[in-house]
C-alpha cells in the first residue's frame, strides 16, 4: 500500500503503512436518509443540519442549525451523533454532489434534513474529524462525483456513496495528523473574523464619514470648512468606453478592464486577460490617478452596479465598453477621495436606485452625473482618504495571511493524504 509524502512520527519511528477500506467497511451500520422538512414545522423542535451546512469551510456548526418539528420517534429515527458524517444526496452542478461535512458536537436534539445521506463512521477505524479531511481530498471527491447520475439535477444514492474507497493510517497517526490540520483551519478561522471585522469596520465608519456624523480637524487642532453638495458629473470628466474584446490575447501588455474584473468593494479582480496596445486601444487607455465604473451587471443582483476602480501608478489599464471612464476635476476633488466616496454603501445605494433591468442590471452614467457628492474641502478630503486608506491596508494585510495560510493548508493535503 502506498503511504503519504509527509509522515508523522511515533517515537521517532514511522507509523505502519496506510490501508484501504469502503465507505460502506467503514459505517457502522450502513447509510440512511433524513426527515422530510416541512416549512410549517420550521421554527420549533430539533435542530436540522442541512445541504448549505456541507459547503462550509469548517465542521457543521450547531448555532448556526435552524429548528423543526418532529415526533419523537421520527427523531429517534433520525437522530445525530458526535462524529457522524453527512453527504448531500443532489447538486445543480455535478462537482457540488456529494459534499460532506462532519457533526461533532454533542447536543441530544440534533437531527439531519432528507436531501442529505448520514453515515456513522467505525470509531474503533476511524477518527471523524481526520475523515472529515480525507472525504474532501481530490481523489475521493472524484470518486464521488463519478457516480453522480445526471438528469435535470445531477443525485446520488446510498449505494453508490458505500463503494468509494478511501486509504488511512491506523487512530494514531490520523490523530496527529487531525489536530494538526485542525490547528491550521483554526488560524483560518481567526483570520477570517478579523478580515470580515476590518470590512464591516471600514462600511460602518465609512456611514458616519459622508453622513457627516465623523468629522476630521485640521493639524492645528481646527475645524475644517462645511461641505458643499455639488453633482457627481461638476466635479469629474468623464468618457464612455468601446468594445474591445477582440484585442485581448495571451500577448497583450496591458491589464484590460471589463465587467469580470470588478469587485463589489470597487477592486480590480485580475482574472489573467491581458489587451494589445494599438492604435485603438490606446484611446481607452488609463492614466494613473484615474476612475473607472462599471455600469452593468451581468446577474440580477446588481451587487456590482457602480463599483469604481482607481487607477494605480503602473497605468498599464485599458478599459471596455459599459465603463465610464472619471477624471477627477483636482481643484474640487481629490481621486483618493473620489474612489472611497463612490464606494461607499451610501452612494453605491443611490447609483442602484436608478439602475434598470431585469436579468441584468445596468445604469446610464448621464442619469449618475446627477447625483448629489458631498464635497469636503481638500485638506479634509485628503484625512479622509488617508485614514480609510490606512483601514484598507489593514484588510489587505489580513487577506494576504488568510490566502497564504489557505495555500499552505492545500499543499499540506497534498502531501498527508495519499
């Protein structure tokens, strides 16, 4: 039997080699499915693990369980267990079909939802929480998503979930090796909080910046001048962009903005195209210090409608049709500030409430033109932007350290698992 590049020790000495059982070899009683949700029930009785509790990153959580009511036969029936292990039974996508996740908490009112397939691991074989990685690893997902049988949705039963195979260590080493990777996941969860905190941090002090509720003083301790409300389109230039999809190529030499390349909290998302710069696109060219907002949104959401880029000091950005190009008037608005303003909730809400569409979601930038900006004078403008600045740091910071320590998890996988 094959072992795993990346081995734990005991005594200094390796543990034996790993061995290979079915799903089904592993259970200790087979698999079952849950009980019928019934939305008249919902909000009182059992807590209910669902299909959405598969897809998160760590294990099923209990304060996140809504109630249902059930007979207590029914939930006697259907009752989960520390260490139990649940599979979604369908997906609207193929890869999505059975995830699992892993219950180990130790209420007595815990039951499971029918659209999902429960197995009780052996715990004399198998440690859950190591289980709960090793179902997740590449090679069982694929087993998994190969006997998913697809029509309008793609499913899977019982039966086909028992004959996957999965390779493991005797209970020592796959203790070692579940705390280890649970220490990881823990780091991943503290940098989590702390980068949602920083986001729900900067939109709320953001709320009381152009509400006016939190003011800036002067070096010498002084109150700035009042601010003034002018239109959006007194203070900024602006310019309609062309399309431009049939200059992208591997070989271009320019970063190219289109709707995909926008983030909702106004980032570029570089998702790898690249544009030539000829004698067309070099009239959609950016400079640095410049603004960039997508008028459409490709869902209904509109999540995106008025997101804004600005343009850093490599101006290697080309832009595409359905983005406005914004040229800051530097007499009566500083970009920095321009950037955090149109970015905040506050006005993204006034560009989506004149928005149009039904399947997608776009705006006319003369009817944005029109918009009220309040206008702090540029001294302010300038604390401003340089203390929300200092907070978006922060949040890149700890962004940074959560996609590192998520790589060194994915690559620790790749060497504990076989």
């Amino acid at each position: 039997m094959s072992v795993p590049r990346l081995r734990f020790k005991d005594d200094g000495v390796h543990y034996s080699d790993w061995q290979e059982s079915s799903l089904l070899e592993l259970s200790e009683s087979g698999f079952t499915n849950g009980v019928f949700n019934d939305p008249v029930k919902v909000g009182r009785g059992y807590k209910l693990i669902n299909v959405l509790d598969m897809y998160i990153e760590s294990t099923i959580d209990e304060k996140r369980l809504f109630l249902v009511e059930l007979s207590e036969s029914e939930f006697e029936k259907n009752k989960a267990e520390y260490g139990d292990i649940f599979f979604t039974r369908s997906s609207l996508v193929k890869e999505g079909i059975a995830f699992s996740n892993v219950y180990l908490g130790r209420s007595q009112d815990v039951t499971f939802d029918g659209h999902l397939i429960k197995m009780s691991p052996r715990k004399d074989l198998i440690n859950p929480i190591f289980f709960n990685y090793v179902l997740r690893t590449s090679k069982v997902r694929k087993q998994l998503v190969m006997r998913g049988k697809t029509a309008t949705m793609t499913t899977i039963g019982q039966a086909d979930i028992a004959t996957v195979n999965v390779v493991f260590p005797l209970l020592p080493e796959q203790t070692k090796i579940a705390n280890f990777l649970t220490a990881i996941d823990e780091k991943i969860t503290q940098l989590t909080q702390k980068y949602d905190l920083l986001k729900q941090y900067k939109k709320g002090i953001m709320q009381q910046i152009f509400s006016q509720k939190l003011r800036f003083k002067d070096d010498d301790g002084r109150e700035f001048p009042e601010w003034e409300e002018k239109k959006l389109g007194d203070v900024v230039d602006n310019y309609g962009g062309t399309a431009l999809e049939e200059f992208v190529t591997e070989k271009g030499t320019h970063n190219f903005i289109s709707i995909g390349n926008y983030e909702k909290d106004g980032r570029y998302f570089d998702n790898g195209q690249r544009i030539a710069l000829n004698e067309k696109t070099k009239l959609r060219l950016l400079n640095a210090g410049e603004l960039v907002m997508v008028l459409n949104d490709k869902t209904s959401s509109g999540d995106l409608i008025g997101s804004t880029l600005l343009i850093p000091e490599d101006n290697k950005y080309i832009y595409n049709q359905r983005s406005e190009r914004l040229v800051c008037k530097t007499e009566i608005i500083d970009s920095k500030y321009a950037w955090h303003l149109l970015n905040s909730p506050k006005f993204r809400k006034l560009i989506y409430s004149i928005s149009q569409g039904g399947t997608q979601i776009y705006v006319n930038f003369p009817s944005v033109k029109k918009l009220n900006a309040p206008i702090p004078s540029l001294p302010e403008q300038a604390k401003i932007a340089n203390f929300l600045t200092a907070i978006d740091d922060k949040i890149t910071q700890t962004k940074t350290q959560l996609d590192a320590v998520k790589l060194y998890k994915k690559g620790l996988l790749q060497q504990l698992f076989v």
